[in-house]
C-alpha cells in the first residue's frame, strides 16, 4: 500500500472537505483525485463508523486507484456524520459525494443535511472542460515546433508518444506523481525522434538547468555523423605493400610456440661435500632422501602415512577432512628428471674409495671422487596436481625438508 499522506493533506486541505455555505449545515466529503490523470476509483474500506469522532491525521478511508491502493487522511478534527459510497463500491466518479461530515460538538440530530445535487453539479463541469482543454493547447505544440527542431538551434521539440519511455524516467514520473500521457504532453523532448529522457523531465520539475540539457543534446548532436572528408583512396601500389606488411607477421605468428606448464617448477639443490664420497654414494643418498622427504611431508598430515608400508592400505580417518580435502591416498607430487653436477676435485686427480658397504651396493667398481669442500648440484623438477587443493603446501612442505637433509641451498622457479 502507498502511503500519501502529505500529497493527501494538502489535498484535502484546500478543498475544507468541500463545506457548504450554510452555518450549521454538514459538510460534504466527496471522491479525491489522487493523481491528476484519475477519474474514478474504489472505496475500499471506511476506518470510521457514523457518530465517531476522528482527528488531524487520522485515516478515513482506503481508495482504490487503477495503479495503488492509498490511505486518505484528515486535515481536520470533525465527526463521522453519515457514509454514502459503502465499502467494495468501485467506479466512483472523482468529485462525487461520498460521505457527510460534521465539526466536533454539533448536535448531528438537528444539523442540516446539504443537497448532494447542489455539491456534484459544479466540480463535474469543470472537470470536463478542464481536461479537453490540455489536449487542445498541446496539440498545435506537436505540429507546429516539430520542424522547428531540426531547422533552428533549438534541440527541445515535442514529445513522441511512439517512443518507449526509458525505466528510468518511468520511475522519475512516478515519483513526482505525472502520469506518462501528461509527460508526453507538456514536456519538451531532446532526444533522437523525439524521445523523451531524463535530463528532460529534471528540467521541467526545476532539478537541473534547461541551459545544461540543451547543451549536452547539442554536443550528442554534433557527433551523430562522421567527418569523411579527410579521408582519401589508397592507390593499388598502397594497398599491395599494406597487404604484405600485414601477411608477414601473419606467417610468423603460425605456429605460436606451445603453452608452457603451469604445474611443473624447476629446482636446483646446492650443497658442499664435507667428506669424499662417489658419485654414486651420492646419487644414491640423495634418491633415498627424496623417498624419505616425500614420506615425512605426507606424515605431517596424516600421520599414520609414517607407520604404513603403502599408502593404498590406509583407511580414512575422518569424514570431514575428507571433504575438505583430498584423501593421503591421492598423490600431489612426483619428481623426476634428476641431473648431478660434481665439481672436479681442487688437484684436478680421480682416486676410488671403497669400503664394506660399497661391495654390498655392488659399487665397488665405481671411479668418480668428490672430495670434501667441492659443492655438488642437482637439477630435478617437481610436478605437483593442480586439482589438489593442498598438493602447493605439500611441495613447499617437501622442499624445506629436502634442502634441510642436505643442508644446502635449494632454489626454485618456474619453467
């Protein structure tokens, strides 16, 4: 429901509920227009009963209108005389009697009953000369500035009924309570065909400046058409040299080179010897300590991961974590494609150490010495599983391990 009560108080206040002239006699509340396009609504329901008082600002009824259903207060204090429309009555002209009001403190058994002919007669012919009257001021308006517009510098010109008014000047026209046909009618148009737009309508309601609205329209005006005349015809020679200008980096842009991957980081781990060993002691440890960092960066979540032989035998703890993340069971790295690099020893000679547990490696025949204070580095990649959610915590988890077994420097960065 609307509430109008301020566009209603006033209403009702410059009609005085349309008293009559006789001292004592009742006053004679008719039909209000809520809108200036109304003609006929509903009563929809009476908030007093006859005898009952009512006071400034109270509401005495609820009147249907073709588009809202609105509250009709009372300016002054007064009495509930006697109801005429009843309550559900519809197509009830504006203007016509509809209820009997008294002051407060009169003696309604002795208070003169006003003639209803009397009161309707006199606001029914206003009402029907009032309104051929609008469409008859405005219709020369739409004939006549209509050449105007394009002739002069003018920009407003008359409204085009044809042309859909924008949801934005709909509700602008609600607000101020105009109807669209009265927007239409007495509102200078600026846009194209005679559209009607919003800077249109705060113009006329006194918002903005009509100077601002006519400068802006000029400006759009101005650039509807493009300046063709500095434009000239290329020659074929031209033309033959801009074509081949514009194949040259075509051919070369063919075949673009493959997307690199997003998942794959290259890493490189330095550290120094501090005792001779082989190449393949080394080798060895460092595959055995990315077997075991691998193993302790999934024992950090999930700590049965240390005591089981494989991971393919672990059952799932908790259905929660599951949810939120994938089970130890799915993988989030691998790595691969390992490369050593050994510094030569400092008198540039090879020797071969062997002990007890090189025979059982069967590295006994193993040449290649790394003394101690050479550096060795290692070059491997690490794949991780983007569809993991936590398989990026893993690698960094996995990283710092690795780099703190060897205690080197271990770098990495993208491909």
């Amino acid at each position: 429901m609307i509430r109008a009560a301020s566009v209603l108080r006033r209403s009702i206040a410059t009609r005085g509920f349309h008293k009559s002239s006789a001292v004592c006699a009742a006053s004679v509340f008719k039909m209000p227009a809520m809108s200036p396009t109304m003609t006929e609504g509903g009563v929809v329901a009476w908030k007093y009963k006859s005898g009952e008082e009512f006071s400034a600002g109270d509401v005495l009824l609820e009147v249907e209108t073709d588009k809202a259903t609105i509250d009709v207060e009372a300016s002054d204090d007064g009495v509930m005389w006697e109801i005429l429309v009843k309550d559900g009555a519809t197509k009830v002209q504006v203007g016509e009697p509809i209820a009997l009001l008294a002051e407060q403190g009169d003696d309604l058994a002795t208070l003169e009953r006003p003639s209803l002919d009397a009161q309707a007669a006199p606001k029914e012919e206003p009402k029907k000369e009032a309104q051929p009257e609008q469409p008859l001021k405005e219709e020369p308006k739409k004939s006549a500035p209509a050449p105007k517009s394009s002739g002069s510098g003018d920009v407003f010109g008359p409204a085009n009924p044809k042309q859909k008014l924008s949801p934005a000047v709909e509700l602008l026209l609600h607000g101020n309570h105009i109807s669209s046909e009265d927007a239409l009618a007495k509102i200078p148009a600026s846009g194209p065909k005679g559209r009607l737009l919003k800077g249109d309508v705060l113009a006329y309601l006194g918002s903005i400046s009509k100077d601002s609205v006519s400068l802006l329209a000029e400006f759009i005006k101005s650039r509807e058409h493009l300046d063709l005349s500095n434009i000239k015809l290329a020659t074929p020679e031209e033309t033959h040299k801009l074509a081949q200008r514009e194949e040259a980096p075509a051919a070369k842009e063919e075949a673009p080179a493959p997307p690199k991957p997003s998942n794959i980081l290259n890493a490189r781990l330095t550290t120094t010897l501090e005792e001779p060993v082989t190449r393949d002691i080394f080798q060895y440890a460092f595959e055995d300590s990315i077997a075991a960092a691998t193993r302790y960066t999934y024992a950090q979540k999930y700590p049965q991961y240390a005591a089981s032989p494989v991971a393919s035998s672990l059952s799932g703890g908790d259905l929660f974590d599951d949810l939120i993340s994938p089970p130890v069971t799915k993988s989030r790295f691998e790595v691969y494609d390992v490369t050593y690099q050994f510094s030569s020893p400092a008198n540039g000679a090879q020797a071969r150490i062997a002990d007890d547990f090189d025979e059982l490696l069967g590295l006994t025949g193993s040449t290649g010495v790394s003394g101690s204070g050479n550096q060795v580095s290692v070059d491997f990649k690490i794949k991780f599983d983007k569809s993991v959610l936590d398989a990026k915590q893993f690698v960094a988890f996995f990283e710092k391990t690795l780099a703190e077994e060897f205690s080197g420097v271990l770098t990495v960065s993208e491909p």
